[in-house]
C-alpha cells in the first residue's frame, strides 16, 4: 500500500513540474501579406508583427525564403513574454509578375515552425521616350 501511495505521489508531483514548464509561444497578426498590384521597382518591405504569448523567452533560430528575391531579417534578442516585436520583410520589386513566397520562422518556440507568406504583383517596368512620356508599345530590345 506505501509502495502505491508513493507512485501516486511521484507520478503527481511530475505532472505538476511539467505543467510548470516554461515554453515560448509565437503568435503572428498575419501570416500573410497581400502588396496587391505595385509598380516597377516600388517599396518592397513589410513588416509582419508578432507577440511572444508563451512563458518562455522566444529565440528564432531561423528565419529563410523560398528564393533570393525575399530577403526576411529576424530579430537577434529573445523576445521576452508579452513582449511584440517583428520580423521584416523585402521582396525584389524589380522582378515583374505574379508572386507568391515563403518564408519559413523556426524558434523554440512551442510551434517551432511557421510559415509566413508574401504574395502580389509587379507591373513591367515603363519604358519611357526622350521627353520622359511612357511609351505606349515598347519594342522589345535585342
């Protein structure tokens, strides 16, 4: 019966210490970010925002693109619970054409991966005459 007893104890007081670990947890205002249709060669930086929501210094390990185009800066501090900070993005605006990016988030955070996405379009870039007017039907050059 000791033997029992003393089970029942150990086995609660190990649930209690877990559930007394401390883990961080990101939570992001948007995972996506929609520039809609920009100009040539336009502001291509965003910001995505997110709150530490855990209890736990949140510490990114690393944050990447699906391509060069995206260029995402993480930030160097752990971010401590409650706190907000950001993660910034710039996408290469000289590229025309529909986009669609990834960027991927790891942390130590409780969802140590997330994924983050860009999306929009880029205008082909005006070519202009010798007075500074856009050219209606640029030819191509070769």
């Amino acid at each position: 019966m000791k033997n029992q007893l003393l089970i029942i104890s150990l086995m609660i007081l190990t649930l209690s210490v877990q559930s007394q670990e401390k883990i961080a947890q990101v939570t992001f205002d948007q995972t996506l970010i929609d520039y809609g249709t920009i100009e040539n060669g336009a502001d291509g930086k965003k910001t995505f925002n997110f709150k530490n929501t855990g209890t736990a210094p949140l510490v990114f390990n690393r944050i990447y693109s699906s391509c060069g185009c995206t260029i995402p800066k993480k930030p160097e501090k752990p971010i401590q619970p409650g706190e907000s900070s950001s993660i910034d993005v710039e996408y290469d605006t000289k590229r025309s054409g529909v986009f669609l990016k990834a960027i991927t988030v790891n942390s130590n955070a409780s969802n140590s991966n997330i994924i983050l996405r860009i999306k929009g379009e880029v205008l082909p870039e005006v070519e202009l005459d010798e007075n500074g007017d856009p050219i209606e039907n640029p030819k191509k050059k070769k």
